[in-house]
C-alpha cells in the first residue's frame, strides 16, 4: 500500500564545494620560523622512533605458552 505514505520531501541543494587554499610556500616564512618548524619535525621523528621497542627483525623473546593455574603449577 506504498500509495498512502506521503511522498518525501525534496532533498536540499548541493552546496558547491569550498575554494582550494593557496598553495603554501617556504618564502613566505623567516629564518627563525622555518628552524622552528624543523626543530618540531624532528622532535616529533625522534619521539615516534623512540616508542618502537623492536628491531626490523620483530620480537625474538620466547612468549609465556604454560598458563599458570590456582594450584601453583
């Protein structure tokens, strides 16, 4: 009975879709800010670095397969 339902509302208009940005450009920045923003990159690099605990070669430890039980085994 698809002939009782009211018909749906006429969906809004597309909005058209914002200016791209201007191209960034190094120029545009002084000395003391471009050695800034490079400093913060490479504190951030050194920060993820450091938060990685294994090698290339993956975690070589032996893991834990006995799973201790109440009764002290």
């Amino acid at each position: 009975m698809g002939f009782l339902r009211p018909k749906a509302p006429p969906l809004p208009p597309i909005a058209p879709p914002p200016p791209s940005p201007p191209p960034a450009t190094g120029e545009d920045l002084s000395e003391e800010k471009k050695k800034k923003i490079a400093e913060a990159i490479r504190l951030k690099k050194k920060g993820y670095t450091e938060t990685i605990l294994t090698s290339t070669t993956g975690d070589e430890s032996e893991p834990e397969i006995a799973k201790k039980t109440l009764l002290g085994q």
